[in-house]
C-alpha cells in the first residue's frame, strides 16, 4: 500500500494512521482472504465465543439458501455482554448518552448485562418463547438496545420499526411479522417536539391483531393512554421481582434468526430481511474490528439510528461484541444550535465518528465556525454510509471536521449485507467519492445486462460473488421473493440493486439504485410505500412517486397524483396529501412535490414507467419507449 502510484486525486494514509493500525497492509490480508476465504472467515469466528464448535464453514448444498458455521453453538448477546463481564471489561462503559434534552446515561458492560437479563425476564414473563416476534418501536434511548439483546438472549427475534416511521408503516411490519409483544416509548424528543410514538403505536395496533401485550417505556412522559390488560410500564414491571438480574440464556444455532428487519425493495411491501446469531456476529464484529480499526481506550460514535441496518450492525453488535465505547444521542444534529454534534465529540472525546453525507451536507451548510469553535483533536477516524458522499462534502469532512487527520472509511452495504462490503481501512489510500475496494474475503463484479464484465470505467450492475457470513438468509416468511429480488438476474450471483463502475486501481465507485427504492436522507423508501400511502387516502385514484436529486437529502420525492371523479385539485389538498403520507409512513416520506395530472405514463402491461416521469422533470432523453402505452 506504501506506494504512491494511484490515478486521480488521492488521500495516501499517513505513517503515524498506519502505524497505529491493526491493518497495515491490506494487499497482503486481501490476498490471503481470496485464496482461502472461508479459512479467512473461520479464523475470525474462532476470536468469538462458541458452547460448540461448528463442523462445517459453509453449507452451499441448498444455494442461495447458504449456511454458515453448521452445527456451531452460539447466541449473540452472550458475545456482546457475558464474555466481556467475565474480565477486566466488566466495568468499561459500553454505552454513553445524552438525550436531546441534555438527559445522560452511562452504562458499564456489568450493568447492561444486568438490565438485560432484567429485560429478557419480563419478556419471558410475559410468555415470549424463542422464536417468537418481538415488534420495538423506540427513538434513540439506551432502552433500545437493552430490548434488543434481551430478546437476543432468550432467542426471540426482534423487529426492531424505525420510531421515524408512522401508522401505517408500523402496522404492516407488526403484521407482517406476527409479533405477539411490542415494546414502545411513550414518545421520543426530536428537534424539541415529542413525536408520540405510544400514540402512533395505539393507532397501528386498531389496525392489526396478534399483539398481546405492550411494553411502554417512559421517556417523555407526555399524557398518554393506556390500555388496561394489555399495556405495562416498564419502570413498573422492572421493580417486580420477576424482573431478577440472572436470566438463563438461550443456546442458540449458528443459523437460528437473531432479527428481522423490513426494508424497501423494488416493488410491493417492505420485505423482512432475516439474519442469524452465528454468521451475523462475526461479520459485524470483523468488519467494525478492521475498518474502524477498534483499539480498546476508544469512544466511538455511530450517529446512525438503532432503528435501520447500520444502527443494528455498527451502534448495537458490532461494538458490543468488540467490547467498545459507544455513544448514542438520541437528537438533531442542530438541536438547539448547528454546534451540537461538535460540542458532544469534545465533551465525551469522541475518538470515531461515523455518519451518513446527507449529515455531512447538512452541518456543512452552516459553515465553518460553528466546528472550529470546539476543540475535535480527539477525532481519530471518519466515517461515511448510506449513500454516494460528493466529493465536496467528503472534503468538507476531512479538512474542517477531521482537521485534515482521519481519513474517512466510506462504507457500502445493504441491510441485506449486514455488513461492510466496499470499505477502506485506515492503511489504504482514499479517493473522495469511492468506498475504494471490497472487504477481504468479499468478491465484487460489476457486470451488463447479459452478465459480462464492464470495461474499466464502464457503468454497470454491482453484484457479489461470494457468500459471506452476515448474508440475508431469506426474506422472512417469503423465500420465492428472496430468490427472485436477488438471485435470479444472474443465477448464482447476488444482485444489489445498485449500478458501478470500477476505475483503473481496481477501485468501485458506486453510483446509484437502478431499481424503485429511494435514498431519501439516506433513508431507504420504496416507490411502492408512499404511492399506497396516497392511493389509501379518499381523495386519490391512482400515484406515482420518483426520486429526484437534491443537494443536501441526496433525493426528495416527487409524486404524480389522479385525483378521482369529482374531486378538486387545489394547494389545501395537497397539503393534506404531504400530510396523508407523513401519517401513514413517516415524515421522511413526505413528498417534496405532488403534481395533479390526468394521465400516467404506463407500459402496455400496465405498470408505471417511473424513469419516463423523472427524465422529464430532469428535462433529459427518456430512453427506449417502445413499451409505453401511447
Ligand atoms: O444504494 C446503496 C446505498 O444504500 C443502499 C442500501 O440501503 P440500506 O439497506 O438502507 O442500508 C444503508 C446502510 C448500509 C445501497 O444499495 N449505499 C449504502 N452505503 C453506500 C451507498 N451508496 C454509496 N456509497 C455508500 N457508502
């Protein structure tokens, strides 16, 4: 890696980062992982702890349904707290917090261990058995993550429901999931308001069946209803004595389902994407281990929420599992000034921060003083998700948040990855705007649609082509979906959905979904989603909804609206129609523009050519529209 022989503008690492890195040289390590990448897997399972070893690495006899670590004995939550109560770590903090109203908690690994087992006791208590699906439904508070590794412990598998998302968004993903418990907060402080997520939540559960009882976690402690028989206080239930500090654990299997977590895909539904206690833990373990090169005295901050992918891999798991310092916060960046974040790394000393560009973007545009005003020398590492990072925003980042220091590990994947898959680390030579090469271990192609390889430069699909162990085992309770989304373009290959091109170092820059999902903030909506947002409100006869680029969210959505017979299209209404869908799925959602139009372009069968809408807002060729209706 010392040589400095790299095309275009590159940021070479320095002597001092390398040095210090458990990784100094990622061409040796990269190599040894392809040679034998299921040696390379194995060896990083065997830092974890186990009750059984497995007998096998890898079953490929039923693909794409792979198996990792056949036979082997685990359960996650063990690995993030009882391995760690067992040594010296007992009483390192595990979580720091500092709630938007300035509230804060500290929590070592002996008492996050305690409060789950208290957790896992009253789940157990209230008839929740393994296997069983637990709904949660929280903003950014420790009680999040407790619920989590609570339901890890006794083997029930969570479903953890942004707390951004609303009514409609929750009730489909409660009952898609058949949960039997959901766990909620009374509300949640964002920007100085309460969202009142127990209020949502009361709407949602009018909606669907299945959910015996509600877990209510006090965090606002606004006014709200509580429906008797069915909703508990937590605080309450955590001082009875069936909420006792020591709850047996559940051995799990490598491949036993750890969480589901529902996200947007190309049409219809959220689908449930399933992980697993074996292969999930040593996939977020490593990946967080190398990239953000975890060394035992750092505070490390993933500003993501617990609610998406990278909350679960990289706030929950992975630094637990590594025995780190996390920090949460449970705010807006800007709450009540554009200097919060700022002043939180230089409170806590914050070593490794890591967010998404539409953050970046956003902070940036308060400009520079508000940084410069605190005292970042703490920061050690960068990091970026979610998205392309512009080059702009990644130099920002660089030179005025990292003081020109740490170098920024741009990280893609995929809820369905559950882990790092195109990521630096410290030691490799970074170009802003590329997430540079694969993990180690991980082979990456960038194919046309016949399943040849592009030419250097050349755009085309990003696939994988090796299985790794934090793979999407199935779409939960929909295994022909989970064939058909990912393994069936080219058969044998995973499909993610997003176009590349790879440069003449070998390095991927990833460039965008070619199908219907919207990065949003970073947030990852179906078109699907918020046209049946609009299509269930009384107003509306048919939808359709694009994503066009914006500067600071990376995309906003537009959406094209027949209203039925008889109806008026007028400001008022489309108003109400933003409204509608920030009810119904969530305030991310809401639409940046609705047009009334009297037609949508369709093809002949019938489906909606969202590419024909957007290049004409974008006032671009449209393409190939042979298929169009008319
Ligand atoms: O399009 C890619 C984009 O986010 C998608 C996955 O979204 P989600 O499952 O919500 O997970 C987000 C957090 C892991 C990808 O298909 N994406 C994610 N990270 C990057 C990215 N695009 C470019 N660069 C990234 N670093």
């Amino acid at each position: 890696m010392a040589k400095k022989n790299f095309t275009g503008e590159v940021y070479y690492p320095s002597d001092d980062v390398i040095s210090k890195a458990h990784i100094k040289d990622w061409n040796e390590l990269s190599k040894k992982a392809s040679e034998d990448f299921l040696g390379f897997w194995e060896e990083r399972a065997k830092e974890l702890y186990w009750f059984d070893q497995w007998e096998k690495v890898l079953d490929d006899s039923e693909k794409p349904f792979y198996k990792w670590f056949i036979g082997g004995k685990t359960n996650i939550s063990y690995n993030c707290l009882d391995v760690h109560v067992k040594t010296e770590k007992r009483n390192k903090l595990a979580l720091i917090w500092e709630g938007e109203n300035g509230d804060f908690e500290a929590m070592s690994y002996y008492r996050l261990h305690k409060e789950t087992c208290k957790f896992a006791n009253i789940l157990k208590s209230m008839g929740v058995v393994r296997g069983d699906r637990v709904t949660i439904y929280m903003g950014r508070i420790p009680e999040i993550v407790i619920a989590m590794l609570a339901c890890a412990r006794i083997g029930a598998i969570h479903s953890v429901v942004y707390g951004g998302f609303s009514v409609e968004a929750l009730h489909e993903r409660i009952e898609d999931s058949q949960s039997k418990l959901l766990i909620v907060a009374d509300g949640a402080y964002q920007r100085g308001k309460i969202v009142p997520l127990k209020e949502i939540a009361d709407e949602a559960l009018q909606r669907a069946g299945g959910i015996e009882h509600v877990i209510v976690v006090k965090r606002t402690g606004q006014e709200i209803n509580m429906e008797f028989g069915r909703d508990m206080w937590y605080h309450e239930l955590r001082s009875l004595p069936i909420a006792n500090q020591d709850c047996a654990l559940e051995v799990m299997d490598a491949e036993d389902p750890l969480f589901i977590l529902y996200t947007s895909g190309t049409t219809g539904k959220p689908k449930a994407i399933l992980h697993t206690h074996g292969g999930y833990q040593v996939g977020t373990y490593t990946t967080l281990k190398y990239v953000f090169d975890l060394h035992d005295e750092d505070r490390y901050w993933c500003a993501a929420d617990p609610g998406w992918i990278t909350g679960h891999s990289y706030i929950v798991y992975g630094p637990l599992l590594n025995g780190t310092t996390s920090f949460m916060y449970e705010g807006a960046p800007n709450f009540p000034y554009p200097n919060r974040w700022w002043q939180m790394i230089e409170n806590y000393g914050i070593n490794i921060l890591y967010t998404a560009p539409t953050a970046i973007r956003g902070l940036m545009r308060f400009g520079d003083a508000w940084v410069k005003r605190h005292d970042l020398s703490s920061l050690r590492l960068l990091g970026s998700v979610g998205e392309p990072i512009n080059p702009e925003a990644w130099k920002w980042y660089f030179s005025v948040v990292g003081n020109e220091k740490c170098p920024i590990m741009d990280t893609w994947w995929q809820t369905e990855t559950g882990m790092f898959m195109i990521t630096p680390m410290p030691c490799v030579p970074l170009k802003p705007g590329s997430g540079t090469r694969p993990f180690p271990g991980i082979e990456i192609d960038i194919l046309d649609d016949e399943g040849n390889s592009v030419k250097t430069n050349e755009e085309g699909y990003l696939v994988i082509k090796t299985p790794w162990p934090s793979m999407i085992r199935t779409v939960y309770g929909d295994p022909e979906r989970f064939v058909k989304q990912y393994w069936s373009k080219y058969p044998g290959i995973y499909m993610t959905g997003d176009s590349a091109r790879r440069d003449e170092d070998g390095y991927i820059w990833v460039i965008g979904r070619v199908d219907d999902v919207i990065k949003v903030s970073g947030y990852r909506l179906g078109t699907a989603e918020i046209e049946s947002a609009l299509v269930s409100h009384n107003s509306v006869a048919e939808a359709a909804a694009i994503g066009i680029p914006d500067d600071v969210k990376g995309n906003v959505i537009y959406t094209y609206v027949i209203l039925r017979a008889g109806v008026d299209p007028s400001d008022e209404l489309k108003e109400e129609l933003r409204q509608h869908v920030a009810h119904e799925v969530g305030p991310i959602a809401k639409p940046a523009s609705i047009k009334f139009v009297d037609k949508l372009p369709k093809t002949r069968s019938g489906k909606i050519m969202r590419r024909v809408l957007k290049a004409e807002e974008l006032g671009v060729d449209p393409g190939n529209l042979s298929t169009l209706e008319e």
